[in-house]
C-alpha cells in the first residue's frame, strides 16, 4: 500500500530534471514503461497506474521520474502516490517517492534515506486524471534519471480517448412492404465488442449476424445496437410491414348467362387498394381496370377472370363469370290463317319459331303485345286486315321481319230466309235455357254459331251438329258469360272442309229470341 507522500513546490527540482533530461546516457541504461487504462471516454476522471522498470543490465539507478501530462488531461495532484518495488541481486528495498506540484508534469524523486530505483525494479505511479474532451491518442511521456544522465526507452505508455460510439449498420433487410412472414437482417457494429437485438417492444439482447424471425402480419421494427470496450453506445433500427394476406376480388357487374350483345363490360372492386389484371376466354391475365369492356365478340361461350394485387404483390383468387353470347335473331312462322278473303268476323292464327323464346302479336298497326299460338280475334269489321307476328329468343333478339297475314272481311250474302233458323221461333220469349235448332246443309261438316246481347258477341262456337244447347255460364274471348236477362241474336253459317280451313259458306240464317226471368 502506497503511504501518502509529501508535495513540495519544488521549481528548481522541476528545472533541473529537465536539464538533466537532456544529458547522456549510457547505452545499456534502458527503460519500458505501460499505462493502464489504455482507453477511456473524453472529459472523464480515472485513476491511471504508469509503470516504469529499468532493465535489469543497466548499469545505474534512478534516482528521479518525469511523466509528462498529455494536452488536455488535468491531473489531481493530491492524488498522485508512487513507491518502487524491491530489487534482492541489487540489494535494493521498496521505497516510496515523492511527487512536486508542479503538474506540467509529474516530477517524482527518492527522498533522502530512501532507496534509489534499481536495475530490474519497477517505480509504478498511481493517479487520478480527467481526460482530454476530445477524441484521440494522448502519450504520457515518461523519463527516468540519475545524477549524470537519464534512461531511454523505446516506447511510450499511451492512452485513446474514444467518445465517438461504434457505427452500426443493417446491410441487409426485407423490404417494406413485405410479403413474406420471415424476415433476416444483416449487420455491421464497427469496434463495438458487444452488439445486441430487440424486436418490437421486446429487450435487446445478444446476437450475431445474420438475424432472422419468422413474424405475423403488421408492422415490426428490427433495432441493434453495438456496445464497444468503454460503453460508447451506436445504434440502427428499421420499420416494415408485413402483408402475407391477399386482397379479395368481387365482380360487381357483368353480362348474364345470355346476352344479345357482341360488347360486354365487367366491374369489379377489392377489399383494399388494388391493381387489377383481366383475362378473357383463358387469354393471359393483363392488367386492367374497372370497368373492363369488350367489343366484337362472337356467338358463342365466353368466360371472364379478374384478380386483385395489392400494394405488397398479394395476388388474389380470380373471380370467373361465364356467359354465352346469342345475336341471331329467330325466323317466325306462320303455321293457319284465315281465308285472304272472308265474311267471318271472326280470325284465329296459329305460329311458331325456329327456336325457343316467346312471342309478340299486333292486329292492325297496333302495339306489339305478348301472345301465344294460336291467337284468336273476334268482332273484326268489315275491310282489309293486318296480322303481325314476331319471334323474340331467350336472349332478347326480337325477328326483325315479323311474320304478316293481310285478309279481307267481305260483307255475308243476303241471307237466306231465317225459316232455316227453327227454334226457338223469331222473337221468342224464354224463360229456360234455350235450345237451338237449325235445318243441315248438304255436304257442311260444321257450322259456326254466333251469338249476341246487343252488338257485344258473347258466344262463337263450331257444333258439327245441327243444334246447340245454351248454357246459363260459359266462357268465351277470355272472359266468363252469362245468360242474363235480355234480347239476344243469333246466327249459323255451314262450314265446309276441314274445320281448321275456316271456309265458311253463306249465312244460313239469323233469329232472336228474349230471355225473362221466370
């Protein structure tokens, strides 16, 4: 244990050591001195041990120490505390020296009575400093003398001072955003002698490069830091995002299951912003953009795909729409007509198309209206009449050259005497169901029986028999009728041929007869 030695204002002591620094020395009366700490911060109190040993051929003793204070450390003079070792072939004890205050330097001398610094031995120095501010290597310079001349060495004892922290750098890292749920990152840590990771919120601790995590979608923050031999702290992190969920797609418009258009257009959206990219009938995908519209396209199947991107690359399942495109319009036909020329008032038509659909008839230069084969129109006035019908397929092409019967209502002969007509006798009053009687003609198959109330026809029907027993209710132009109360007419033509020709031949007759109440 050092004792604590006596400071003098010594400046004479001070001058003459300098003096003396510059004199001769012999060769062999050599020196190496170290210094511990060899590295601290700037600006920092540290006690430091310099130790300075003669070689063990010198050929004398020293009797005084010099360590010069490098620019900017400020030692605490009530600090200093030096003591040699021993030296047993010298015949040398541990002494302890003093220091002066003149802090320039750290002069050192053996007080009287104690033991000058052998061969072999060492003079070892203890202090407490404040390091220089500024980053650096700082050399205490050391000097040993004796009375005629001093020791040389061939090193001096340094020390670094180091403030600046180690430069951490990622050199590798995933990209932000990224798609996949690993992640690996390489790093440099300049001179640090510890680095350190944390993820997130979690603590740092030891690691080495590479590094790597396998993470959940979201945002991460990577960070390491680089810790060197006096604590001087550098650091990096990095911020991604991981998105390993792709979008969904959706079609939120597009053609049906049969179109009569040669165009189509799709629109179509995603559950986040996308980029979007189309294929049409199993071309390759392409990007696009909503909506999405075709021209020219055949008849025929067709089918539609669209898939979402996201902004990470995320592609979505496509999301498919089939549908089969039909512009040939259908061919009407028209199947029975009535005679081009005719007294009946009466005309029914039968028709049909070249393929499945519905229809639309107009009498007339009427509107188009649905309708269904056969189509039957009664109370027709005499003059020329216009039948159209047109075919429109399950896909809406309506025929654009709609199937057309013209014909002619022509006034009946002057009738033949109603004596034809037998029952009920002209202008009968009846007050039960009617039956009616009229005589056969020669070679007539059926005949047409109409009925009126007034000028409403509310019966026509075709017996093949020469008689016609009314009903209190019955059905007729889609309508229920009645056998109300009232004065009726009624007429009977003879038909010839088959019933479906409609040929007719003249008025056998008309009548009336008046319901009463009973």
């Amino acid at each position: 244990m050092f004792n604590r030695r006596r400071l003098s204002l010594a400046i004479t002591t001070a001058a003459c050591l300098l003096v003396a620094s510059g004199a001769s020395a012999d060769p062999l009366d050599t020196f190496t001195a170290t210094a511990a700490p060899t590295h601290v911060k700037p600006s920092t109190s540290v006690s430091y041990t310099i130790s300075l040993t003669i070689d063990p051929s010198a050929l004398n003793r020293a009797q005084r120490a010099k360590i010069g204070i490098p620019s900017g450390f400020t030692v605490d003079p009530v600090s200093v505390q030096a003591m040699t070792t021993a030296a047993e072939n010298e015949n040398c004890d541990a002494a302890t020296w003093e220091a002066d205050a003149d802090l320039i330097a750290i002069n050192l001398s053996r007080p009287p009575g104690n033991n000058a610094l052998c061969p072999g031995a060492t003079l070892t120095v203890v202090f407490v400093a404040a390091s220089a501010a500024a980053d650096g290597t700082y050399e205490w310079t050391s000097e040993l003398f004796y009375d005629t001349g001093a020791f040389t060495t061939d090193a001096q004892p340094s020390v670094v001072v180091d403030g600046t922290a180690p430069t951490v750098t990622i050199t590798a890292k995933p990209p932000s955003p990224s798609t996949s749920a690993s992640a690996t990152f390489n790093f440099t840590a300049g001179d640090a002698m510890n680095i350190e990771c944390k993820l997130d919120d979690g603590a740092f601790a030891a690691c080495s490069s590479p590094q790597s995590y396998n993470l959940a979608d979201g945002s991460h923050t990577f960070s390491v830091r680089g810790i060197d031999a006096l604590g001087n702290v550098g650091a990096a992190s990095y911020t991604w995002t991981i998105e390993t969920r792709a979008p969904t797609a959706a079609l939120t418009s597009a053609p049906s299951g049969l179109s009569n258009s040669s165009a189509a257009s799709f629109a179509f959206s995603a559950d986040e912003p996308s980029s979007f990219e189309c294929s049409l009938d199993n071309r390759g995908f392409e990007p696009c953009s909503s909506p999405a519209t075709y021209h020219g396209l055949g008849d025929g199947q067709h089918a539609f795909n669209v898939r979402a991107i996201d902004a990470v690359g995320n592609v979505s399942p496509a999301v498919s729409r089939a549908w089969t495109i039909d512009t040939t319009a259908p061919e009407t036909s028209l199947a029975s007509v009535p005679n081009s020329a005719t007294t009946a008032t009466s005309a029914t038509f039968a028709f049909s198309a070249s393929e499945a659909g519905w229809f639309e008839c107009r009498l007339d230069g009427a509107p188009f209206a649905l309708c269904g084969s056969p189509k039957s129109y009664g109370d027709l006035g005499k003059g020329d009449h216009r039948f159209e019908v047109r075919a429109i397929d399950a896909a809406g092409n309506a025929d654009a050259t709609p199937a057309l019967h013209a014909w002619k209502i022509e006034a009946p002969a002057r009738a033949i005497s109603s004596s034809a007509l037998l029952a009920p006798r002209g202008g009968a009053r009846v007050t039960k169901l009617p039956l009616l009687r009229w005589r056969p003609v020669a070679r007539a198959r059926y005949y047409n029986v109409q009925v009126f109330r007034g000028k409403q026809k509310v019966l026509s029907v075709w017996p093949t028999r020469t008689r016609l027993q009314l009903r209190a209710r019955w059905k007729f132009a889609g309508r229920v009728r009645r056998l109300t109360p009232g004065a009726y007419r009624w007429y009977v033509w003879p038909g010839f041929g088959v019933p479906s020709a409609r040929n007719y031949g003249q008025l056998l007759g008309q009548s009336t007869f008046v319901v009463v109440r009973r």
